[in-house]
C-alpha cells in the first residue's frame, strides 16, 4: 500500500496545472462579460437620456434660449459617465422637425477589451450601439446630426 501511494505523489499538482488555464480563462470571460454588459448599460441610458433631452429639451444646457444639436451632444456625453469614450451620436428627423414628428438618436461606443487576452477579446465586440425613437414633443430647433466626439 505505501507502495501505490508513492507513484502517486505529485498527481494533483500535475491535474491542477493541467485545469488552471481553463478556470483562469473562465474567470476572465465572467469579467469582461460584466465589464461589457455595464458599458452597454451605460450607452443604452444615454440614449434615453439624449433622446428625451432631444425630445423635451428642457432646461437649456448653454443658457442661449436654443436648443442646439451641441446641446444634445453635451446631454449623451454628460449621461455617458465614461470619460474619454470616443462616441458617435447620430440624429434623424421624419418630417419638419415639429411638434409630433418622430425622430431617432443612435449612440455608437467603441470599446476595447478589458483583459487583452485575444481569446476572449475575440468574443467581444468592438462597439456597442443603442437606438431610441421618440415623438418631438416642441418643434425640434436643432437638426439632424451624425458625430463623432470624444466626451470629456
């Protein structure tokens, strides 16, 4: 018996090397997936926020009396909470821009991977987008847009 058990020695840490990477790779995926799904969380509330900021635009965010499209801008941007996000907002209008028209704001980030690690970021997207379609509730004094910016 104290034979058997000799041969044995060192069986577990030979498995656990073996089975590491494999759990290491499991945590990772878990991470980038919650880092994923909150940065996505972030992009889907500035669109909300941005659309209902276009929509209502009330108050005004320079002060000027109008409601412009660099205001609108400044409403994703302000939502957003990621701070040198490279963004791309884009804006359209069915109609004249009037009270009842129906309008969509897209919000477009790109996003790189958390870990590096090419097996995963392989299984991430690059960019996550979210769109909101709203009904002008005041006539629309800024017009449509397609951006890129770089929130502060």
């Amino acid at each position: 018996m104290k034979h058997s058990r000799s041969a044995e020695r060192g069986a577990s840490a030979v498995e656990m090397a073996m089975v590491a990477p494999f759990l290491l790779l499991l945590l990772l995926g878990i991470i980038e997936f919650g880092f994923v799904f909150g940065q996505y969380n972030e992009v889907r509330h500035s669109a909300r926020e941005g659309a209902r900021y276009a929509a209502v635009g009330n108050p005004d965010r320079t002060g000027d009396g109008n409601i412009t499209s660099a205001d609108v801008i400044d409403a994703v941007c302000d939502t957003l909470n990621l701070t040198g996000a490279t963004v791309e907002i884009t804006t359209t209008i069915s109609g004249s821009g009037e009270i009842g028209d129906e309008a969509t704001l897209e919000v477009e980030l790109d996003i790189e991977s958390l870990s590096g690690a090419p097996i995963i970021s392989n299984f991430v997207p690059s960019d996550l987008s979210n769109t909101a379609t709203f009904r002008l509730e005041q006539d629309a004094e800024w017009s449509a847009f397609n951006t890129t910016n770089a929130c502060p």
